[in-house]
C-alpha cells in the first residue's frame, strides 16, 4: 500500500533511540525518556492544518516563520515557549522534514541518546493523500449521519439555533451552547451538558467519558462511532437544553 503522511510522520519521528508515541488530548506526540519533541497535529480545533509541531531549538522558530511562512508557523498553546509549526503538506521536503525533527528530539535527550545518532535517516515522501475523514471525522458518512439526527432534535426545540465552535458543529439555547459534537482521530462523540453529580454515574457506561476542557464543568461525552441510543441521548439533550434555557424559552418548550 502506498505511504500517507501520518506512516511518514511515525517513520522519521520512532527511528530516533528510545523514541516513543503516546496520545495526548487526542493527537499523536512523540517522546524521550518522558520529554515531548514533536506532536502530530490534523485539523486542530479546525484549523485545517497537517502539521508538525516541534519542540525547536531556540531562536529557530523566529527566524523559520519569517523567511518561510509557506513551510512554517507559530503554533497555538506551545508556541509562546519557542515550538516551530512544520506543514507537511505544502511542498516542504521530507529530508528537511527529518532534519528538524532530529534537532527538537536533540534538544530534549539525554546527551548520551544525542551522541550516540549516526546519519539522519532519509525516508522515501509519502505517496497517498490522507482521506477527508482522516483530516475531520466529522467528514465521514457516519458522522454526518449522526450529525443529521441530532440537528433535527436540537433544532426543533424553542430558540436554538446551529453555530461552529473549534471547528465542529454545536447547537445553542439562545447565546449557551447546550449540545455539540467532538471527535478523535478514531472516534466521534455527542457532547452535553449533565451535571458534576451524575458524571460519575454515566460513566459507569463504557462509551461515556468525562471530556477534556469542559469536563469540570459537569459536561458529559456519549461515544456513537458505531452505534447510539438515541432515547438516552434525547434524554440527556433536553437535560442540558433545560439546564440553559431561559424561562421563556421552557415555557414555550412545555
């Protein structure tokens, strides 16, 4: 099978000693002896991006982004500590690519793991274009099918209305969103509003999880990759619309 960039982000991130990958908030990262030197980031928040995000060496960031603008970017989050945005996708060369990557693992491992390199590793670019669910699994025809469903149900309640927020759909009561949809490089959710005493007792369900960001808010997240229990998730719909609701808008609701 032909090669796509998320097979030759692993190859010229895992040839590098004691180099491991680890999931975190959702994208690949890469690390040694427990310090992150790169993050695979896809569409973030919904960005559009395909890129790689590099723990780079001081002063590279500043001089990367203004001489090539094309190739890099200050990312979002860990770009104020000195991280160099790489697209993948815009024409840069995959032996530069190897490079850089080479330089932010040296910043971070012990000088024993440094010395010990030999010739960066030239790996051959990557042929297949990743598919369009693999850059927003909201794309897929699953996701839109469940996205179908649930925009009727929230869109037939009093005052609410559809909006995008990080890139994903969310429905809203009034100004207060009250549903909204979320996704994985493997999964998607439908997101709600429950409460901090019930969490613990939705999540006793496998495929409900606390998620990250609004979790602490008493946010709940139902797992439909495959399947849905859509009398649960009317339930817990109109839990969280009821919870944002004005009064006007529950009145009319009945």
């Amino acid at each position: 099978m032909a090669k796509d960039i998320d097979a030759a982000v692993r190859e010229v991130c895992l040839w590098l000693p004691q180099a491991e990958e680890f999931l975190s908030h959702g994208s690949p990262n890469f690390r040694v002896r427990g310090k992150t030197f790169a993050t695979y980031s896809v569409n973030h928040h919904g960005d559009g991006r395909i890129a790689l995000l590099l723990n780079a060496p001081d002063g590279a960031q500043a001089l990367y982004t203004k001489e090539e603008p094309r190739h890099f970017f200050v990312p979002p989050y860990v770009g104020p500590r000195g991280w160099l945005g790489v697209h993948l996708d815009k024409g840069i060369s995959w032996k530069r690519v190897a490079k850089l990557v080479r330089e932010a693992y040296e910043k971070v491992a012990p000088p024993a793991l440094s010395r010990s390199l030999g010739k960066t590793i030239e790996i051959k670019p990557p042929t297949a274009k990743l598919k369009p669910e693999q850059i927003d699994p909201l794309q897929g025809k699953r996701a839109q099918q469940v996205i179908k469903k649930l925009r009727a149900l929230c869109l037939a309640l009093p005052e609410t209305a559809e909006d995008k927020a990080f890139g994903v759909p969310v429905w809203k009561a009034g100004k207060k969103t009250f549903a909204c949809t979320g996704h994985g490089r493997n999964g998607i959710t439908l997101l709600f509003w429950a409460g901090v005493e019930q969490q613990s007792l939705l999540t006793s369900d496998p495929r409900s999880s606390i998620p990250a960001y609004m979790g602490h808010n008493g946010w709940i997240a139902i797992d439909v990759t495959k399947s849905a229990d859509w009398k649960e998730i009317e339930q817990l719909m109109l839990h969280s619309y009821r919870h944002f609701a004005l009064r006007r808008m529950l009145a009319a609701l009945g």
